[in-house]
C-alpha cells in the first residue's frame, strides 16, 4: 500500500516498485539480524501494522 500511495494506480509502476522494494528490503533485514533468525512474516508485519493502523485512522467516517 506503501508503494501504491506514492506512486498512485498505474498498475505496472506498482508492481514494478513492489518487485523492486521488495527485493532490497528482505534481504537488507536478514543481514541487519543475521545472526538470528528471524522470519520474514516477522519483519513485513513490522512493517505493514503501523502501516495498516495510519490507514485505518486516515480513512473518512
């Protein structure tokens, strides 16, 4: 949704952006905590939570 706000609906910029996003951020987080592991459902939930809640407070009533 991140990336889908910034760069609005153009479908293929989107799925572009998300390819691209998402294959630099997992592996920058796996070598940030590479001594543990941790799983990849861990760090996109601390992602997407304050995410997801930003958008459920923004939304108009």
């Amino acid at each position: 949704m991140l990336i889908w706000a910034v760069l609005g609906a153009a479908a293929l910029a989107v799925l572009i952006a998300s390819l691209a996003t998402g294959s630099v951020v997992l592996p920058v987080t796996r070598t940030i905590v590479a001594p543990s592991q941790l799983p990849v459902g861990v760090v996109t939930a601390l992602a997407g939570v304050p995410m997801f809640l930003w958008m459920l407070l923004k939304r108009p009533r």
